[in-house]
C-alpha cells in the first residue's frame, strides 16, 4: 500500500511541476512594453516579427522590425525563412493578432517566441522608441484640435477606431445612423488611431474600439469594446 500511496505522490508532484513549469514558461515569454524593450536589448541579433498589414506598419514600428502580414496570404511562406532555433520578438497593434500567430510559430517547432502584450499600443504608452518608413509623418490631430471638437452644445460621442479593428467595423453602421438620425443633439466624431497616435496617447487610448461621451467637455462615459447600439442608445438618453 506504502509504495502505490508514494507513486501516487509522485506522480501528483510531476504532474504539477510540469503545470507550473508550463505556465511560467508563458509568462515568461508574454511581456510587458518594459519587458519587451528590454528582452529584445539582450538578444540584439534576434528578428522583431510585426504581424500587422502594411499600412498599420508604414504609420510607425518598432526599430529593425519585419513586417509580416499575419492576415496575410505569405504569411507561412515569410515565416519559414526565420531560423526556428534561434529566439524571436513578435508584435501587433493590441496582441490578439500576435498571439495568434505565436501560438501557430510555437506549433511549427519555433523554440522561443516573444510576445509584446498589449502590442504596440502598450508600447506607445511607456513612450518607448518607433519609428516609420515614410520620410515626413503627419503628427495627425493636436489636443487643442481634440479640445475643440468636444466643445459642443451637443453630446459629443467620440469614436476612436482603426480600418482594420473588425469590432470597429461592426459599430461602425450603427454609429453612422446615430450620427444621421440624432443630428440635432449628438455629434459623432470618428478618430483613426492609426493616423492620430500622438493623441491617442494622450487620452491613454490603449485598446479598441473605444467610445468616449462628452457632455459640456466633460467625460461622462466611456466604452472599450465591443458594444451594441441599444446600449450606446441607453447612454445618450
């Protein structure tokens, strides 16, 4: 009884090394703007993976950065020219695309894939260093342009939205209806993030979609996510 009993242990002990080990392998490699930065200093021959479209990346990536598209059809094709021994750093705009595409890197024998969590709009919120390929960047809308939008008579709901962002398209219909049809008290303003990320940072917009309502230029609501028009309808009752 004495012998089955310690095997029993055993095994229970391996079986949760091995749950432990598994999860702080993950975290280990899913990290932090800081983290990131900071990983990718140490390992300075490593490629930097973006995995957002084109255009997503001519508008500012992350130094030395590769950009291949994760929706795109080469996707596999660009992937397999990287050395799957060695480690890799791989980065979207929120990090859904990037995990996605880490987890299938991982499946196809990758050994160490790098996450940037909260993709680069994380990384826009520390400050740390991006760059662009074009040679003059529009800074896209300044703060007092911001301020003077939600100096409204009106409610004033704000949309901050990417072309990409699918929930974005989703909410798009509803939103152009709120702005047709309640025109006379509400003004919708659409804000691509992508074009205007000097002032995303500003107001700290580090997910999407996110809907912002201004009464008097004062915030009184705000949305990240996914939302349905009843319940944006409720808000500017």
């Amino acid at each position: 009884m004495t012998k089955y009993f310690l095997a029993f242990i055993t095994s229970a002990l391996l079986f949760f090394n091995s749950c432990s080990n598994g999860q702080s392998q993950s975290s280990n490699t899913n990290l932090s703007a800081k983290e990131f930065d900071k990983k990718i200093n140490q390992l300075p021959g490593a490629p930097v993976i973006d995995v957002r479209t084109p255009g997503e990346f001519s508008k500012g990536h992350l130094q030395n950065a590769l950009n291949i598209d994760w929706n795109g059809d080469n996707f596999e094709t660009e992937i397999s020219k990287i050395d799957k021994s060695k480690p890799v750093f791989v980065y979207c705009l929120s990090g859904a695309r990037s995990a996605s595409a880490a987890d299938q890197m991982r499946s196809n024998g990758f050994k160490e894939v790098y996450e940037l969590r909260g993709g680069i709009l994380k990384w826009r919120a520390a400050n740390l260093a991006e760059t662009t390929d074009t040679k003059t960047k529009s800074p896209g809308m300044s703060r007092l342009q911001f301020d003077a939008l939600i100096n409204s008579d009106k409610l004033v709901l704000v949309d901050f939205y990417a072309d990409w962002c699918e929930p974005c398209k989703k909410m798009k219909p509803y939103l152009d209806e709120i702005s047709n049809s309640m025109s006379d008290r509400i003004s919708v303003i659409r804000i691509n993030t992508d074009d205007n990320q000097q002032l995303c940072r500003e107001l700290n917009i580090e997910a999407l979609p996110v809907l912002q309502l201004y009464k008097n230029k004062n915030l009184t609501w705000s949305n990240t996510g996914y939302i349905s028009k009843e319940d944006v309808l409720k808000k500017l009752q």
